[in-house]
C-alpha cells in the first residue's frame, strides 16, 4: 500500500476515533455508538447485525467460499470520569470520558474493516471475518451477555482475537500474552449495622465506621501474610459510605472493593480470608457484618498458537524487536469469557509518547494516546486477519516506526527488546 493511502487510512481511523472519544457513553447504554459503528459498517458493505436487546454491533463479511471464522472484538463502553484534557476532541458529555481506549480500540477495528475491503480481502480469501463491538467491559459484564445471545455463532467462529492500549508501552512497541494474560477479577461489598448516636457518647453506640477502618487495615493482611511471597494478588477497598455528620455516630457503613488474582488457588484463598476478617468483625465490635462477593471475571488465558500467530503479524508491521511475549498484568479483561469459549489472544498495543506529553495511566482523567497507534492497530490485525484467510497474501510491509525516546534498560519495563 502506498504512503498516501497509509495516510489516508490513517486520517480515517483518527477522524473515527476522534467523534467517538467525543460522545462516549456508559456501559449499557452506547446507543449513539453502537448506531455509529453499524452506519460506518453498512456504508464499507459490511452486514451489521445488532444485538438482540442489547447495545453493540456484529459486522459480517464472507470471502468466496467456507473458511475459516476469524472475529476481532473491540469493547465499546466509556468510564463515570470527568475528562481534564484540553484536546479538541474531549468528551463533551458531563461526567463520562473514554479513559480507557475502547474508542480507539472500536476505532482500530473499523479501520480494519475499511482495510479489509479496500484490499479486496474476502475477494480472494475464503471463509468469513466478524467484528464484535461489545457494550459493557467496564462493568465486566458485556462479553458474557453477547455470548448468551449467540455472537460466536452463525457462522462459528474458529478463532478471536483483541487489543488493548497500553500506555505502559511506547507507541511502536507492542506486546502479547503467551499464555496467562490478565487476573481474574471479583467484587466484594461489606454492610455494616452498628447503633447510633450522639458523637459524644460512644460508649452508647456500635461504631460501624471503627468496625470498617478496622477491616480495611486487616485486608492489607491478606496479601502479605496469606499468600505466598511468589504469587500475585490484589486487594483493594475503593468505597467507603458511612455517616452525614461530624458528631453522629451513624448506624450502618457500607465497604465495597476488589480482589484480584493469578490463579485459582490465590483467587479462592483472598475470597476465604475476606469471609474470616468480615465473621471476626462481630465478637470484635458489636457491629453484625454481612458480606457479599460477586463472582466477576476469571483469568485471562491466551492460546498459544494464536498467539504466536498474532505476534508474528505485529513483527510483521512493527520489526522483531519492536514486538514481544509479555508478562501477565493485574488489571482484568473480560475477554477472558471469549477465550474461554474459542482459541484466542488479546494484545497490548503501546499509545505513549512522552515528547508530546502523553503519558497518564488508563482510567486517568487525563489519559490520552499517541494517535499514531490506531494505524499500527488496524495494520497488525489486519495482517493477522489476512494471514489466517489468505494463504496468498502479501507479507505485510513495516510501517515507519512513529519518532519516540529511546528507552534505556533501566527504564525499559515491557519484557521487550
């Protein structure tokens, strides 16, 4: 493909990416997106099916004859964060902002699409390319939902594949999971019931609050004393609810938070040590504890052939040195409920540039990405799309690594290189 047409792919992709950073919206509720991505995915030719009683999209294209079934998946939803960027494309919907790049991320895939007919692709390939725009992996509920409704099937699909920005990588650089990719991710809510009263006279009351502070300080036990040493996990306590006043004891408090974890063994010993310190909260306070864990999402596993496959296609675009294996993180994916139902792979794509200042953390109020990232996206899963149909593709040509500092080996923190 030649440089202009690069570029011009590349200004699509960005002007895409771009109005959907503009309008984001919550989990559930991606009505605008989900029209939009349907609109540009009917206008390339592609069939758009919707998602019976739910938002987000299925694109469909076929090739000559039976093939294989390669989908893509991109999640949709937006976060309850109030943007501070000053970019010309900030959210202009109060309280809500793409904080975690599942705008460029649906912005990569539809760039794929385009390529994909662009090319003539499905002209020459057999078998068949579905895009899965999902709703809610915020709410880590969305994956699991369109599978019940039958988004992995008519046709089947044999394999699938994702990505996700990764500003802990400069743009250029790309990573994937070889096997085990993202924790497991499971939320937990604490009630409370004491006896209020007046502040000045504690001895009357049940605090709920010293009841809470109490378990909040003893969950930082868990990690450190109850599992070992060599393993990773993760508890945390996000939400603290309790009182109206300076000098009211209130009645009741409300905790909620997270666990995380790398296996099964950890993930059911941090469930069972929270179920202890909320039972000792009782004989200890006064207060009655009730806690409640809502099983959330497992861990993340990668196939490994797709993996690989999905590594050489980013080699393939980026240079060997520029794509590697990558250790497992902390954060959950619920792309796990898909790799779960079909071999599959999700990669990190690097959206960092800190000579342009871009460097906040996902889920930041200030979180952006070096736009150059939404062309290597649409490049590298194209070429893995093309690869897998098309047994006569064309190697994929790399495309001009974008300028960025050179990372020394005393910062260099991706397992690349």
């Amino acid at each position: 493909m030649a440089r202009a047409e690069k570029r011009g792919l590349f200004e699509w992709v960005r002007d895409v990416r771009r109005e959907l950073h503009s309008h984001p919206e919550l989990s559930f509720k991606e009505v605008r997106t989900t029209k939009r991505i349907r609109e540009i995915l009917t206008g390339l030719g592609w069939e758009a099916r919707p998602v019976p009683g739910a938002t987000g999209v299925v694109g469909l294209l076929r090739g000559r004859g039976p093939g294989p079934v390669v989908a893509l998946r991109a999640d949709i939803d937006a976060l309850p964060i109030a943007e501070l960027s000053e970019a010309p494309y900030r959210s202009r919907v109060k309280g809500v902002m793409h904080a975690c790049g599942h705008d460029a991320h649906t912005a990569i895939m539809l760039g794929v699409a385009k390529k994909i007919v662009d090319t003539g692709l499905m002209s020459r390939a057999a078998g068949a390319v579905k895009l899965i725009f999902q709703p809610a992996e915020e709410r880590l509920g969305g994956a699991k939902a369109l599978i019940a409704k039958g988004v992995l099937e008519d046709p089947p699909v044999d394999v699938i594949m994702a990505g996700h920005m990764a500003p802990d990588l400069a743009v250029g650089r790309a990573g994937v999971f070889r096997r085990l990719g993202n924790a497991s991710a499971d939320r937990f809510v604490l009630d409370l019931q004491g006896r209020g009263g007046h502040g000045a006279r504690p001895e009357e009351c049940i605090d709920p609050i010293v009841a809470g502070a109490h378990f909040v300080t003893q969950v930082q036990s868990i990690v450190s004393r109850s599992i070992k040493p060599a393993d990773a996990a993760v508890v945390t306590v996000g939400r603290f609810a309790a009182g109206l006043a300076a000098n009211v004891i209130p009645e009741t408090a409300s905790l909620e938070g997270s666990v995380r974890a790398l296996s099964e063994e950890v993930r059911s010993t941090l469930i069972r040590r929270l179920e202890e310190l909320a039972a000792a909260l009782q004989p200890a306070f006064g207060v009655v504890s009730r806690l409640a864990v809502h099983p959330g999402v497992p861990m993340l596993w990668n196939d490994p052939a797709v993996a690989a496959r999905l590594l050489s296609a980013a080699q393939a675009v980026l240079g060997r040195k520029n794509a590697g294996y990558l250790p497992p993180v902390m954060g959950s994916e619920d792309f796990a409920f898909f790799t779960e139902q079909r071999p599959g792979a999700i990669m990190r794509l690097g959206c960092s540039n800190p000579q342009k200042g871009i460097t906040h953390q996902l889920h930041s109020p200030h979180f952006d990405i070096d736009e150059e990232v939404l062309l290597i996206g649409a490049n590298i899963f194209y070429e893995a799309v093309a690869r897998r149909l098309d047994a006569k593709a064309k190697p994929a040509r790399r495309s001009r690594p974008p300028r960025r500092p050179a990372l020394s080996p005393a910062r260099r923190k991706d397992g690349l290189g």
